[in-house]
C-alpha cells in the first residue's frame, strides 16, 4: 500500500478503496450513492479525507451505510 497517498487531505476514489480495503466498484458505487460522502471536480469524484474519518467512526459505532 502506497501510505504517501493517505495524507492527503482530498482522496480520489481509488484511494478511498485502497484504504477501506474495498474493490474501486463497491467504492464508486458507495460514493455514487451518496453513502460515503464526496464530491465531483468535473467527472472525477473526490472524498474529504476528514469525511472519511467521520463515516469511519460512525461504523464504528454500529451505524450503517
């Protein structure tokens, strides 16, 4: 795993499925569904690392997305 790509404070989606340990597809599909929180740049989905952490935490304490 590349760490360098983590402290980043914006991620692209296929870092957010390298760091939740997802396939790129179950990532883009969350993040089309609104279930993990992002935004476009254009055509290109970008994820709040700082969102991330929070969605995290909320799983954490037994929510679901």
């Amino acid at each position: 795993m590349n760490d360098h790509n983590f402290d980043k404070e914006i991620l692209t989606v296929s870092q957010v499925a390298e760091y939740l340990q997802l396939s790129e597809m179950t990532a883009y599909k969350l993040v089309q569904e609104g279930r993990i929180p992002a935004f476009k740049i254009g055509r290109h989905w970008r994820v709040k690392k700082s969102d991330l952490t929070s969605l995290i935490d909320q799983l954490g304490r037994g929510e679901r997305i």
